[in-house]
C-alpha cells in the first residue's frame, strides 16, 4: 500500500498525498488504491491551470455573470419578523466589500452533545433565553426622576426576572460595575439611584435614566434575538446579533462548529485563515441558495486575493486596489486623476507587468501566447565602420 502512494509522490502535491493517507478506509485492496490514486490524478491534472492563464479575468466573469441574475434580497426565519437574513447580490457585494458593520449579523450556535440530541424543546428555549442579551429596559415597567433631588427610580417586572432567572442581586451587580459615581438603594421592589455629584440638574439625570435602560444584565452582548432550530437529528440556535469570542466561551457550546457572518468577528478570535475559510463558504452559501453553479476555485482566489496581506481587505479602493504596485491598475478601478497625480509628485515607475496596464497603453498582455517574449542575437558585423 506505501509503495503505491509512494509512485505518486512526485506527481502529486505534499498535502493531497498527507490527506489520502488520513482519509483511507481500512484494508482497502490495492486494485482499490491503484483506482483511487488514478482518479486523484486525475482530478489534480484537469484543476492545473496552464502557464499565462487570467486567472483573475475568468474568475470575475465567472462570479460576476451569475451575480446578474441574482434577485433574492432577504428573507424572514420561521414567521419571526426580527430575524432576517441577507441574501443574494446584497451578502455578495457585503462580503467582497469587506464591511465591518453588517446588515444583518448572525450566529449559527451549535451545542454539545447532551444539549443538542437530549433537550427538550422546552429547555432549549430557556438555554436560548440565557444567551439573549437581556438590557435593565426588558425588564423594567417604569422609570422616573424625581424634581426634588434628582433621584432615578427604576421599577421591575418580577415575573419576567423570575422567567429569566434573575434576582435583584445579581441586577444591582450589574448596574454597579458598570455605572459610576452613583448610591444605589434597593427597595425591595424597585431600585432608587442618586448621584454623588452635588452640582446634577435635571439634564444629567435625565441622560443617566437613558444610559441605564441599556445597561446589560444577563446574556451575550450583542445578541438581540435567539430561535432554536432543528437541523436533522440536532438542535442548533440561530441568532439575530454577532458575539463570536463570548459565544464561544460558554460551556454548552461546541466551539468547534459555531459560526458567524460576520468575517471580520472570525479574523479577530480565529485568524486570518478561518476567515479566508468563511468568505469561502460564505459566498458559496449564496451561489448555492440561488441554484447557481460557479466553480469553488474561483471563489478561493477572491478569497486569497482579500486576505493575502495577512489581514482582511475588502476589494475597494481603500482595501485590496489600494495595494496594488502599478499605478495604471490602481487608476482604472476608481478616482484615476488622484492615483495618477500622487504617483507624478513621488515619481513612481510603472513596469507594466499586469493585463490592465498594457490594454491601457495599447500593447501586448502578458497572458497565452503573450507571456513569452523572444530575444534574437543580432548579427555581428564584418569589420569596422571607418
């Protein structure tokens, strides 16, 4: 069995090589192996791209031409109106763009072994709630400002604290680690603030009530929405709201297959390789709902193309074309006369190695029958010139 591998060390990559070994089924017969490293090689011959080929040019057409017949824009998860989703051209062009501030950020929570098979959809619902950001507003039913002196009182929902697990206790940790310069009073019922500050007018107060409505109490930060889900033999939560790096530290979670849509979130706890990974999938995500067919090969390169500086950059003027080394390239995709006139004041050279450069200044491109060029010794000749 190693000696039939071995044949096919030198024609096949390290890495194919590595994962066939790891991936053999036990006591495979060597017909078997022969027929298997064959198709392997085969596959490997056909996914080589000939020297001089645009690889850039044919992957843009081949994800821009789908992209056009692309119409969904969202859609809403099981009737709740809060969760929506963004789809089609909208998630593509939110992706490629690299933006950080996303329409609608989501999580795909998936549990541990008891909680995801053995739940009842009753418990589920109530580890959910645990996760949900719950601010002092969702459980409050009132606040007022007393005129005399200035005094915030806050009243709560008992039932909904009962329903949430929380106590007063725990509220008025809360409310202490993260407001300042504050006495806080428990009246059992109701919670009175009052600022240590001797000059407060009703201004003030009145911006302290605001803060405190969304001071965080119970649950992830950032997750507005929970919906547990189940996708075949497993419960998952899907939620409307992004908080990877504290989603990941709870104990029910399985952080091995928890995701976000968020990339940049992935970049900042996973490394810039889990998100080269996400845009991936990501955008395969899209093609696929829509019944597109693109090849995934092309999508790699876009995805190399944004994280290839080790960072995340999305293909913009300020990401990826801002890197660009030629001048022409940069000036062809947005604002030409600025990139042309920065160049002029340092005096930048421009080699003219890419495709873009050359259609613009009407020469050959160094792609196909392009790339070679060809050096002739000139004759040398007989005697010398008098």
């Amino acid at each position: 069995m190693a000696d039939i591998i071995s044949e096919y060390e030198d024609r096949l990559t390290s890495k194919i090589v590595d994962e066939i070994r790891n991936n053999l089924p036990k006591g495979v017969s060597d017909t078997k192996l022969k027929k298997i490293m064959e198709a392997v090689y085969g596959e490997y011959k056909t996914a080589k791209v000939h020297p001089g080929e645009s690889v850039g040019l044919i992957s843009a057409e081949s994800i821009g031409e789908p992209g056009t017949q692309m119409t969904l824009n969202t859609f809403h998860f099981a009737g709740v109106a809060e969760m929506n989703v963004t789809l089609g051209l909208p998630r593509i062009i939110e992706i490629l763009d690299g933006r950080k501030a996303l329409e609608n950020p989501m999580m795909e929570i998936y549990l541990k072994k008891p909680h995801a098979t053995g739940k009842k959809i009753e418990e589920l619902r109530q580890l959910a709630l645990q996760i949900k950001e719950t601010k002092l507003k969702d459980i409050s039913t009132e606040f007022t400002i007393s005129i005399a002196d200035f005094t915030i009182e806050v009243k709560f929902d008992r039932e909904k604290m009962k329903e949430l697990e929380l106590t007063m206790g725990k509220v008025l940790d809360a409310i202490t680690k993260q407001l300042k310069g504050y006495n806080i009073r428990d009246n059992k019922d109701s919670l009175t603030l009052k600022s240590r500050s001797k000059e407060e007018t009703f201004n003030d107060a009145y911006k302290t009530k605001e803060k405190i409505k969304e001071i965080n109490v119970k649950g992830v930060k950032g997750i507005s929405q929970v919906l547990p889900v189940k996708r075949e033999e497993e419960f998952i939560i899907i939620t409307a709201g992004s908080n990877l790096a504290d989603v990941l530290q709870l104990e029910e979670v399985d952080a091995y297959r928890t995701t976000t849509n968020n990339i940049f979130e992935i970049e900042q706890v996973l490394g810039i390789e889990a998100a080269r990974q996400a845009i991936i999938n990501e955008i395969f995500k899209v093609i696929e709902s829509q019944g597109l067919n693109v090849d995934v090969r092309h999508i790699m390169l876009v995805a190399d193309t944004m994280c290839v500086s080790g960072t995340l950059k999305g293909i913009t003027r300020y990401g990826v074309v801002s890197e660009k080394s030629s001048v022409l390239a940069r000036a062809s995709f947005e604002t030409p006369i600025k990139h042309i006139i920065n160049a002029a004041l340092v005096g930048e050279v421009d080699n003219l190695n890419s495709v873009i450069e050359n259609v613009m200044v009407n020469q050959p491109v160094p792609i196909g029958t392009g790339l070679p060029s060809l050096t002739v010794k000139a004759p040398e000749k007989k005697g010398k010139e008098k």
